[in-house]
C-alpha cells in the first residue's frame, strides 16, 4: 500500500499563515488504485484481521440507483406574453414594459435506498427495521404553479435625466439538496401505548417545497452628464415568503404499520391490568405489581404470547415470570399486521415556514475621460433585512436568519480604444452569514469574513476576426476565511493563489 501513497506536508499549503504546531504530515493517494488493491488483498486472503468485513470493500464504479444515487428532475412548461408602449406623461416621454409569465414546473425526485417495510419489535425495548435486501429506486412527486407578472416604467424627465419604476414577481426554486426522496426512518424505544417519549423519530426531505416567492420593488433615477457616462441611484425593496425552516411533524413513512399499539396490542394491556392477570400470575407463584406492570417488558410477553397461541397457550398461559419473559423474546420477533394502525414517526423536514423582508440601496456610475479611452466604474449596494442572527442564540433550539446578505462594492479602471480593452477591478464583499444551525447539537452560525480582491483582464482585436486576451484573478492572492459566533472560531480556511488565463477567438 505504501507504494500507492505519497507523503506531503499540510502547513506547506497554507504559505500566509502561521502554521506553527499544526501537525504537518499527510498522506495522498488514488482512491480507485487503492480500492482495487485492498480488493485484491481479500480475494488472496491475506488482508489484516484488523480489517472490517472483506464484503464491504469494492472498487466497483457505481452507476445509477446503487449506493445512494439521488436524482431530481424538473419539467418546467411556460407561457409569456409582453406589451410595450411609448407615451406621455404632460410634456414628459415614458416607455412602458408589462410582462405576464405563466409557469407550471413538475418535480420528480428519485433516490436508491434500502426500502423500509416494517418495524420488527425483537424484545422488550429493542426494535430494528425491516428493509428491502437491495437497493431500489424510490420515488416522490411535486408540483407548483406560479403567474408572475412584471411592469417596467421609465420617463425622461430632461434629455439627461431619466426616472424608473419597476414591480415584478418572481420565484427562486429550492435548493436540490432539500428535494430528494426516501425518508430515513428511526426506531422506537417503546410502545406509544405508554407515552410519547417512546414515539420513533425520522427524516425527510420534501420535493413538494414551494419555491422562494418575492414581490420586488425598484425606484431609481440616472443622470447622464456625458456621453457614455452616467450616475444613478435605485431603492430596492423585495418582500420573499416561503423561506425553508425546519419542522417536525408526525406522519407515516412508507405505509409502516405499529405493533406495539394495535388492536391485539391493546387487548394485551388491557389483560395485564385486569384481575385475571392478577390471578394468574399469583397463582403461578409470581409477583403480579411487576408481572402484569404496564410496561414495554410484559406487553411484549404478553403479546407475543397471544399472536403465536398455537405455540405458547396464549394469554391463559401467562404467569409473569422473567424466564417466561426472556422465552417469548428468544423465540419470536413481532411485526405489524395490516390491522395495526399506521406508524406514526417524529420527522424533521424542512418546510416553507418563513417570510421576510429585504431593502437596501444601490449606488453607482461610470465616467470615460473625453476621448482618451480611459473611464472609470464604480458601484456600491447596501443590504438590509429584517431577520438577522442572534450569536448569543441558545445552541439547543434551531434559529432563522436570512443568508447571505452583506454590502458590496466594485471600482473598475477601463480602457477601451485602438482596438485595446482592458480592466483592472476591485472587489469588496462585506461579511455575511452563510448557513445557520450547524455542528449538530451546537447550531452555530457559519459566517464568511469581509474578502476583497483584484482582478485584471485585457484583449487585443488584431482585426474584426483574431482577438487574443490574458485574465488575472485574485491578483493579490487574497484568502478566504470562515468562523462561527466568534471570529476566534475558525471553521474553514482557504489559501487562495492568483489564476491566470490565456485565450485565443478567431471568428469567421
């Protein structure tokens, strides 16, 4: 195996930070050749016995539906139509833009899993699943409908000053993670019979989500002082519903039945906590206050007694005793038959749950130096949302917060004559929540620090046909950084290098 490896050290990669004490050493290798070589270990049989079981291991290349594959596809039908007019307003020109989109989107998400089919009840507390022997394609289904109209005004207020308006609704789909299918399925504890603390958990995720849907508004005006440059201003507003949250909520997951709680289930208890099991469980000998106690112990002696009558005696035959009670769970499993009620489990999923409201500013212009070819653009937007993060947030309960706002800000430097264009920008971006609710029990916010960097581009059209270009990304090599309710919390670090690329375009 070692021949398959290659040393390297980890703090090399890191060159702009201080790496002192980390430990250095990893190792790198091709995981195919090294799946085909412990393959090959199991087959000759020489594979260390430290090793798990040798069935486990393949170098196998999946394809679809095996191991996991998740698979959602979307069919999306839709009908537009758009109206435009020039007019007057007083002595005022205006062009007007009314738009109405119809749109109808199908989801079909797929996923291959083991099947869950039953809940096998094997002794007192002691429960599995009983699921599918190979992996299966499972599949869920989901639709959603939207009209989504949109009006565009502007009005020349003077040949230099233009004001504009515009309302639209649109929608962003939910993210493909929270659409696939096949809901994970947990154990139960005990029977529901005596209380919901025994009630088995699972999760899903939900291809019915409903998309983001947001009612936006813009109000802006520009000044256009000089040819080819302009400055401008716009208040945004935008008012989004159907933000995804979590939720758990009790329903069935594949038609799975309970056996601790139906109707043969609850004639058992109801024997236990009549005299008849006093009397018998006195009569045997036996101590009836813990013989025919209520409890997950004796309901499933009980009740693997009554469903197997023919082997055991049934319930005449009971008598409460712990060698009776370790027979019935050595002997038989119970699982749930079609007059047992449908299970139903605690399942976290996500659901469309909140809504909110985002505004902000956006400022900008772009001036060309008279006719010397150099100009110069900047803009700068301001965000604002009603639903921030609360870093102090109990990490036991889950929080919403909108993500991924922050301010920005780009100047860029231009030059465009002689058949020459070329850009040296500058970008900001402020820090920003990127995900809530993380590290399990913790919950806690990630959060991307401020980042900046510079970028640069330049081309030359030698004629109408051949242009050659050379681009330059992240000139300085600036880092990205990521911590959690703390800067002190370093979650992700990413020592970035520039990136340099060279084109060639010929057209004909």
């Amino acid at each position: 195996m070692a021949d398959l490896l290659k040393q390297i050290s980890i703090t090399d990669l890191f060159n702009d930070f201080n790496t002192a004490g980390a430990q250095p050493n990893a190792w790198r290798g091709d995981a195919s050749a090294l799946a085909k070589w412990a393959e090959a270990q199991c087959a000759a049989g020489t594979a260390p016995a430290a090793w798990p079981d040798c069935d486990a291991i393949s170098s196998k290349v999946y394809g679809s539906y095996d191991h996991g594959t998740n698979l959602v596809e979307e069919k999306t039908r839709s009908v537009y139509v758009q109206w435009e007019q020039d007019g007057m307003l007083a002595s005022f020109p205006t062009y007007t833009v009314v738009g109405l989109r119809y749109e109808r989107t199908d989801v079909t998400s797929t996923s291959a899993i083991q099947v869950p089919s039953a809940i096998r009840w094997m002794s007192n507390n002691d429960f599995g699943i009983v699921q599918s022997a190979d992996v299966q394609p499972f599949s869920e289904k989901g639709s959603y409908s939207y009209i989504l109209p949109n009006l565009d005004f502007s009005i020349d207020f003077t040949a230099d000053i233009k004001g504009r308006a515009s309302f639209s609704k649109t929608i962003a789909r939910p993210p493909y993670g929270n659409l696939y299918a096949g809901p994970t399925v947990g154990n139960p504890s005990g029977s529901v019979l005596f209380g919901e603390q025994y009630r088995a958990t699972g999760s899903a995720q939900d291809p019915n989500l409903l998309p983001l849907e947001s009612d936006n508004l813009d109000l802006g005006a520009e000044w256009y002082f000089a040819p080819s440059s302009f400055v401008g201003v716009t208040y945004w507003n935008k008012r989004v519903k159907n933000f995804i949250g979590n939720s758990v909520v009790q329903q069935n997951l594949y038609g799975i039945t309970d056996p601790t709680s139906g109707p043969d289930a609850q004639a058992a208890l109801a024997f236990l906590n009549s005299g008849a099991c006093t009397a018998q469980v006195t009569a045997a000998g036996n101590d009836p206050t813990e013989g025919c106690a209520g409890n997950y112990t004796t309901l499933f002696t009980a009740l693997a007694m009554a469903r197997n009558a023919g082997a055991t005696g049934g319930l005449a035959a009971y008598n409460g005793s712990n060698t009776q009670q370790i027979d019935m769970e050595t002997r038989f499993d119970i699982l749930g038959e079609s007059d047992d009620p449908l299970y139903q489990f605690d399942v976290n999923q996500p659901v469309n749950q909140r809504a909110a409201t985002l505004h902000g500013w956006e400022i900008g212009g772009q001036y060309f130096f008279g006719e010397s070819g150099f100009g110069v653009l900047t803009n700068y937007t301001i965000v604002n949302g009603d639903v921030g993060i609360d870093r102090a947030a109990d990490p036991g309960e889950d929080v919403f917060a909108l993500t991924g706002l922050s301010d920005t800000a780009n100047a860029v430097l231009m030059f465009e004559k002689y058949g020459w264009s070329a850009r040296l920008a500058y970008n900001w971006r402020d820090e920003y929540l990127l995900a809530a609710n993380q590290n399990g029990n913790n919950r806690n916010p990630y959060f991307v620090e401020d980042y900046h960097q510079i970028d640069a581009a330049v081309s030359y059209d030698f004629n109408e046909h051949f242009t050659v270009s050379l681009e330059a990304i992240n000139l300085t090599g600036e880092d990205v950084r990521w911590h959690a309710r703390s800067a002190n919390q370093m979650v992700r670090l990413v020592d970035k290098a520039p990136r340099y690329m060279v084109g060639v375009r010929y057209s004909f």
